[in-house]
C-alpha cells in the first residue's frame, strides 16, 4: 500500500500558481521598509536643513545681542558710537568676510549709527526698520528683501529696558548658499537608504529562508512516506519555533495513529486468512 496519492501531481500543478510565502513576505515587508526608510532620509535631511536655517539666524541674533551689549549705557541711554564698528566684516563688502550688514535706530525709528559697508553701498539701503521685532519660528523662513543686486535675509531687535523701547538694532548678512550641501546631503542619503535597503532585504531573504527549512523537511516527509515507513517520524529541533515544532509533533501523532491502524489492519487480515484456510481447504 502506498501513502502517496496519485492526484500529487494535480495539487502540485493546483499551487503552482501561487506565490511562495518568501515572496509574499517580501512583497509586503518591501514597500513598508522601503517608506520606513524614506521617511527616515527625509527626517534627516528636513533636520540638516532646519539646522542650517537655524544657524543663519544665530549669527544674526549673535550680532544684534554684541550690538546691543555695546549700545546701551549702565543709564539706560543708547550710545550708538559704543560698538566696535571697525570691525572688518562691518567694514567691507568682500564675500570672504561674510559682511554683516547693522544699524542703529532710536525709538523714533530714526537712524544713529550703521556700519561702514551699508554706506558703501552705491543703492539705497533701508534707513528705516524694516519691522518693529522679527520673531523666527523654530523652523525658521529667512526674511529677505533685495538691494543691489544682493539677497540680505534680516533681524529687528528692539532695544528694551524695563519696560521702555529705546531703540531698535537691525542687521542683515546675505543669504547662505548651502543648496549645494543639502543637494550632497541627499545624494548621500539616497545611496544610504539604498544600501539599507538592500542589505534588510537580504535579511529577510535569509530569514524567511530560516524559516522554512523545517517546514520543507516536513512536506519532503510527508511526500515521501509509505507504508513502509510508518515508524519513521520527523525529528524537531531545539531551535524550531512553535508553530513550526506544534505542525511537527501533530504529523508524528498522525503517523503513530496510521502505524497502529496499519498494524491492526495486518492482524485482522492475518486472523481473517487463518480462518479461512481450513474452510476453503
């Protein structure tokens, strides 16, 4: 008697069609991983370039809080001749000085002091605040206006002693040009994300291979046995896991249960021809 079933061939032919659970797996696994890590690059890249925009208003609140410090007399009075205005990058216009462009207005809005490269400037520049106070949010829009064919982003600060405006410091620098730095910075994050990507797949790939191994060690049993080998069963290894060790001992219990009816088939059939011998004799 043999086990095997001769529609095999039809059930094999039957799920052919289907996908393996390897490849489900990673059909599902991959597009989820693949916008985990996407979302991940563009976490980084948003934080590189919230970083940026934060640093270039940090040297403007650098300047205005040394301005200020210069400016403001123990009385509380502006002298706005305080401040170090020799200073070179509020003397030139060179871009290799990063010039920084201050001034120093009265609470009337009228202008006290400004530095050197504001005069040297060939165009009108602003005499006036450009806002009352520039607040930047935390991720921070430079505000920006043109003069001479430059983009100054600026900073308002007003001058407040206990309680009472006394003036107000405005200072503009040219804005950074750090779009080549983020377009790098993505280029390598794409390559990153690349690299992990493929190298996750792989280990999923080798994973759900892990898994299984046991499982195909089953059905290659369960193809294979016949009724000559009924008191065979499928070892189970310590590292399988449950379900896989629980499909394991539920095939050996089916096999312990087909041996002993195996075994009482062949009894009967045996008492069955010894009964008959003498009769049939």
């Amino acid at each position: 008697i043999n086990l095997t079933d001769p529609s095999d061939s039809s059930s094999r032919s039957a799920t052919s069609g289907r996908s393996s659970f390897r490849r489900r797996l990673l059909t599902v696994v991959g597009p989820a991983l693949a916008a985990a890590l996407l979302l991940l690059g563009a976490l980084a890249w948003g934080a590189v370039y919230v970083a940026l925009q934060r640093g270039a208003v940090e040297v403007l609140r650098a300047e205005a809080d040394e301005i200020e410090a210069d400016v403001v007399e123990a009385g509380g009075r502006l002298h706005a001749g305080g401040h170090a205005w020799s200073e070179v990058h509020h003397r030139l216009l060179a871009e290799r000085v990063d010039p920084v462009f201050a001034q120093v207005f009265d609470r009337n809005n009228r202008l006290l002091r400004s530095s050197t490269n504001v005069d040297s400037l060939s165009v009108l520049y602003p005499e006036q605040p450009l806002a009352p106070a520039t607040p930047y949010d935390w991720v921070p829009t430079l505000r920006t206006f043109e003069v001479g064919g430059r983009t100054l982003y600026y900073l308002v600060r007003p001058i407040v002693r206990d309680g009472r405006t006394l003036g107000y410091i405005q200072v503009a620098r040219a804005v950074p040009e750090y779009g080549t730095v983020l377009t790098q910075y993505g280029a390598v994050l794409v390559g990153v994300i690349v690299l992990l990507f493929g190298g996750l797949m792989a280990l999923v790939a080798w994973a759900s291979t892990r898994v299984l191994r046991p499982l195909r060690r089953i059905t290659a049993f369960a193809e294979t046995t016949t009724s000559a080998d009924l008191d065979e069963r499928i070892a189970v290894p310590e590292a399988a896991d449950r379900e896989t060790a629980l499909l394991a001992h539920t095939v050996n219990d089916l096999m312990d249960r087909l041996e002993e009816s195996f075994d009482a088939l062949r009894t009967f059939t045996s008492n069955a021809a010894h009964e008959l011998q003498t009769p049939l004799t």
